[in-house]
C-alpha cells in the first residue's frame, strides 16, 4: 500500500479503531453483500429479509430482494455531469478518493483523510454511505488536542472478533456533542451506547447494536459476500444488452 507514512508512535487499541474507520476508500473498489435492519427488542419484530447489494465504486449500484426480484440497477453513469461541472464549484472538481493519497499510520490504516469527493451510492436508507464508509465515527484525522469530549464517539471495549466469517474489530461507542452524522438526521449510532462491528479487510461497518434507551437492540447486519470481484456495467443493468447471434443466418427479406 502506497502512501505517506505517520512517524507516530504505535497506534493503540483505540487509535486503531479510529483509524481503521476512515479507510474504506481505500480498501476495496468492488463489494458484494447483505444487509438487514433489526427493530428495537421491546418491538418483538423479527429482523426484516435481507437485500443482497453489488456495489462499484464509486455509484454502480445494483439490490435484489430475497426471492432475486430486482429493486434497484444503476450504473451511475446514466445521468448528464454537465450542471455539476458547469456550476464551477470547488467541490464539482474534488478527485476521486482513490486518486489521493492520505497519510497512513504503521499497521497501514488511515490517520488523515485528504480532501476529495466522499460518499457511497445508497438505496433507501441514506447510511449505507455511512456504513460502507464509517469515517463518522473518527472524523476525518485525529483530534488537535484530546480533552473529553472532543473526539466525534467515545470508544471502549476494543476487541477482535469475528463476524460472518471474516475479521472484525468490536467497540463500544458513545457519541459526543461534536458527532455529525454523514447523512443528516440519520445516525449511525444511538444516543447511547453502540456496539459497532468493523470488518478489518475493507472498513466497512458491519453490524451496529443499541445497547442502551428505547432503541435497545436496533442496528444492521451486513454480511460481506465479495471484494473486489470484476464487475461491468452490464451487470448494473436492469436489463443487459442483447448481443447478436453471428452463427445464425440472418435472413434477407426481399419486397
């Protein structure tokens, strides 16, 4: 992995954490998954059937229902630029996050973000940006000067687990008054604590679970089922091209 490297010291626990929620950008390009919301426990609801997602960065999107029935294709290139690019704002000609480079710390984790043209493809639920970019939780580089209350979340309980099969690192978070969803009004994480799965390959956030209030219990399961696996625009179709047949005759009417 390329980039500048931090001559910090070694990270700790919570350090890691932070630093392992705000790489995602560049960690994977591809992404295939399920993802499931959970309901309060004192509702009694079972959680609802999972949507499976293939994902292209950065907005080739496709979700099926359980049964396969196709709810949502796109390849992210269908619609004109030319009203972005025209408006000559600073942030129509940000780069693409994997054309930057951040700093990294020693493990290979991202200490400090640059600037660049952040957010993930979604479909409903604005958080799956914040899920499959967790940089909400970290912010985008460490604190100037750690006094309480500064950090965006308040991390505890750092562990190493294992989620759907892959490497996950578990925290408990709290948030602080300096925590800003990355979609507004639409938190990752209750207003207590939060039990909050990172997967260790990609960053993405894996499973969240209230732990405190009403919301007890509410949260997201998102099983990761491939990375970086090759993905064309035709698979983001709703309906792929039909290809000619050049063994068949083709018949000539002649009037």
């Amino acid at each position: 992995m390329s980039g500048q490297r931090s001559t910090s010291s070694a990270s700790t626990p919570v350090e890691t954490f932070r630093s392992l929620c705000r790489s995602s950008p560049w960690r994977w390009e591809t992404l295939q998954f399920t993802i499931a919301w959970r309901a309060p426990s004192d509702q009694g609801a079972d959680t609802a059937p999972p949507l499976r997602a293939w994902l292209r960065r950065p907005a080739a999107l496709r979700v099926e229902a359980a049964d396969g029935t196709l709810l949502h294709s796109t390849t992210g290139n269908e619609q004109s630029r030319d009203a972005l690019y025209v408006s000559a704002t600073r942030k129509s000609w940000l780069l693409a996050p994997r054309l930057v480079t951040p700093v990294y710390d020693g493990a290979g984790l991202v200490r400090r973000r640059p600037e660049a043209a952040y957010g993930e493809a979604v479909f409903g639920d604005p958080r799956w940006s914040s899920m499959l970019d967790p940089v909400e939780l970290a912010g985008n580089a460490p604190v100037a000067m750690v006094y309480p209350g500064a950090n965006r979340v308040e991390v505890e309980d750092v562990a190493e687990e294992t989620f759907a099969g892959r490497p996950v690192l578990a925290a408990t978070v709290t948030p602080n008054p300096s925590y800003e969803p990355a979609a507004p009004g639409r938190p990752l994480v209750g207003e207590g604590r939060t039990r909050v799965l990172i997967d260790v390959g990609t960053a993405v956030c894996v499973s969240t679970t209230a732990l405190d209030g009403p919301t007890r219990g509410a949260g997201h399961d998102l099983a990761i089922l491939g990375v970086d696996e090759y993905l064309t625009d035709d698979y983001f179709r709703a309906a792929p091209p039909e290809l000619s047949d050049v063994s068949r005759h083709v018949p000539w009417i002649v009037g």
